[in-house]
C-alpha cells in the first residue's frame, strides 16, 4: 500500500518536473530563434601593441555595412588574430602565418584585412593567393601584391609617397633642398622599400644622396649612424620607420644640435603611439610626412567615416584607420558588384573598381594591383599632426 502511494508520487514529481523544464526552455532568452541570420566571416590580422587603429577602422565600415542590411543580405563578422605577443617588440612573420592559415583553414573566412606591416604582409600573401581569398593589408610596400592576383594595396604604394616626398624635398617654394640622406630599419620591407623609392626620384631631379644608412629593430642609441650624418650634413633626413626607434632617433639628432628637417613615411601615422615615446614630441617640430588621409578633407564620404569613427572610438582617426575602413568598404562593393561569394568574380569585381570615395578616393587599381589616389601631407608643429597639403596622382 504504502509502496504504491510511493511510487505513485514519485511519478507526479517527475511529470511534475519534466513540465517546468519544457516550460523553461519555451521563455529561456538564450535559445537560439528558429531563423538564422546568414553572416559573411571576415579575418582581420592586427597587432595588438601597434597600428590598431587599422581594425577599428574596419570596425567602423562593419557597424556602417551591418546597419544598412549587410552585404548581400549578410552580416560581416570579424574573426580577429594577433600577430604581435610583445608591446616592446615588432609583430613576427610566423605569428602571421599562423593566424593567416587559422582564419582561412579553421575559420573560414572569405577574405582578410591586413597584415599592417609590409614584412608581414609579405609572407601572408603566398597564402592568401593559395587559397584564392582577397588579401587587403594595411601596408604600402610596392611588391606585396607580387605574389598573385589576390592581393591589393588600400593605400598610397611606396613609389608615389617616394617620390612626392622626393618632389616636395627639392621645391624651392617648400625646402629647397639639394642634398639627403636615409635611413631604414634593417630587415623591415616597407622602410627599405621607401626608402629606395626616395632615394630613386630625389637622383632623378638632380638632388645627391649624401649617406645611407640603416638601425636595427629595437635599437636605441644611434651614436654611429648620426655621426657619419652629421659629417655628411645633408639638407634634409629622410627616416620612414617605426617607433619608437624614429622618435628616439630624432631626439637624438637634435641632441647634438642637428637641425637638418627629417622626413618620414607613412608608418609615423601611427600618430598616438608616434607622438608618445617622447616625453615632449614637440622635438619633432618641423617633421614632415605623408598619409593617404586628412581629417581635415570636408568631403561628405570622409565625413561620415570620421562621424563614425569618433562615434565608436571618441577620437579622430588617422590614415591608418583610414585604411582598414577602406578596405571593408572596398571589399563590400566588390562583393555587391559581383552579385555573389564567388571568389574569382569577386577578384575581378575588385581588380574593376573606378571612382570609390570612403575614407580616401581611389581613381582606380593600375596593372600592380596598386591604388591610384592622391597623397596628403602632414606636418608637426608644437608636438601635434598638423595638415599640410594634398598632392595629386
């Protein structure tokens, strides 16, 4: 009798039981809908200790893209991996050719942005052609899109920065100058490659490279070097590096009384971590350098990236933001141009593009897979980035 009652009750406390639990699953906000919104997986590689702004710069275009019904009815999603583990050291060519291969083999993704660095960029470029996905880095080297038809430049590629920093040098009506020297960052693709460019149209209008000479990654004191410069006593130094070796480098040379104009390239955008190695940058007073954007440019598309970007991130953005927002912005229209996710009629779609206006403007991609585009020039004055003025392709 008794074991019935039992047994009895332990089945209404069961039924009892299995009905709360249905009932939970039916108001538990965390069950996933019916329908699935379909989603476009991009990979972006970043270092996580510079040049970040490249990413938030495609974050910005992601947000803008996703709140306008995404591409092709599909939300992009950022997969993201970092290619740099130490702040005091640069990112490494096999912590890119890792995350190149998780986010294409593990992840999926149907294109990458980035590396930033041309070095690295380098090396992910082999892969990226191999498994047929767009590569857009945030680099200028003039030889990262050699390996293949996959991969394209976002901004201005090293021969036109070269040679309009070459130009502006040698403009009586800017510094007059008849005599340089260089230097680059040994074992670095992008300063070596810019600086080669440099040196190439300053001997082409008549100017002499006075000394070339070169420091090594994480190098600190430049007593050497600056001392073969200071006897050779050029009209300007051009230095296109990184920092904080660039920084270092010319509190150096004003340390022993140098006042030559330093030039540099377009990696001193990296402007908030440029301009803090120093204690006080005004040291780099009367710098010069080029970007491929000014947020001082009122057109209405430049507008609306720099209305967004500050929305997200509360701060101006810099060519390097201007290039990772760029390249989702590019990639979306490629991708709507060819109507689908078609790797090869994508490439084709994006090889096609005339008259885009984001960030920047590109007129179009020459036969090197390079941007035709106009290049701004930046000055510091009083320790700050200041606009100069843009010069046409």
């Amino acid at each position: 009798m008794y074991m019935k009652q039992y047994f009895s009750t332990i089945a209404v406390l069961l039924v009892a039981l299995s009905l709360s639990i249905i009932g939970c699953e039916r108001i538990d906000p965390e069950t996933p809908p019916d329908t699935t919104v379909p989603t476009l997986k991009i990979g972006i590689i970043q270092p996580s200790h510079s040049y970040t702004t490249f990413s938030q710069g495609a974050e910005t275009a992601r947000v803008q893209i996703n709140g306008n019904d995404g591409i092709l009815g599909m939300q992009v999603e950022f997969i993201s991996r970092n290619n740099q583990f130490m702040a005091d050291a640069p990112p490494t060519a096999q912590a890119s050719i890792d995350a190149a291969k998780d986010l294409i083999e593990m992840d999926g993704v149907f294109a990458l942005l980035g590396p930033v660095r041309s070095t690295m960029a380098i090396e992910v470029g082999p892969i990226a052609q191999e498994a047929k996905r767009l590569m857009l880095p945030g680099s200028s080297g003039s030889n990262v899109p050699a390996v293949g038809d996959y991969i394209f430049l976002i901004t201005v590629p090293n021969p036109f920065q070269g040679k309009v920093m070459a130009t502006f040098a040698m403009d009586p009506e800017e510094l007059g100058a008849n005599t340089a020297a260089t230097i680059y960052e040994e074992g670095d693709a992008y300063s070596t490659d810019l600086v080669q460019a440099f040196e190439t149209a300053f001997k082409e209008l008549n100017g002499e490279i006075v000394h070339s000479g070169s420091y090594a990654p994480g190098e600190m004191s430049f007593t050497t070097l600056l001392s073969d410069i200071q006897n050779a006593t050029p009209d300007v130094i051009f230095c296109p590096g990184h920092q904080p070796e660039v920084p270092l480098l010319i509190n150096e040379v004003r340390q022993l009384g140098i006042n030559t104009t330093f030039l540099g390239g377009s990696a001193w955008d990296d402007r908030a971590r440029f301009l803090g190695v120093l204690e006080d940058s005004a040291v780099l007073d009367g710098s010069y350098y080029p970007t491929n954007f000014s947020v001082a440019t009122q057109d209405a598309d430049v507008q609306e990236f720099v209305k967004g970007y500050m929305e997200l991130y509360d701060s101006p953005p810099d060519g390097i933001a201007a290039s990772g927002y760029d390249a989702m912005r590019l990639l979306a229209r490629a991708i709507e141009t060819a109507g689908s996710l078609d790797q090869a009629a994508v490439r084709n779609a994006f090889a096609e593009i005339k008259d885009y206006k984001g960030a920047t403007s590109i007129s179009h991609y020459d036969a090197n897979r390079h941007p035709v585009k106009s290049l701004a020039i930046q000055t510091i004055q009083n320790g700050e980035v200041e606009h100069y003025k843009v010069v046409e392709p």
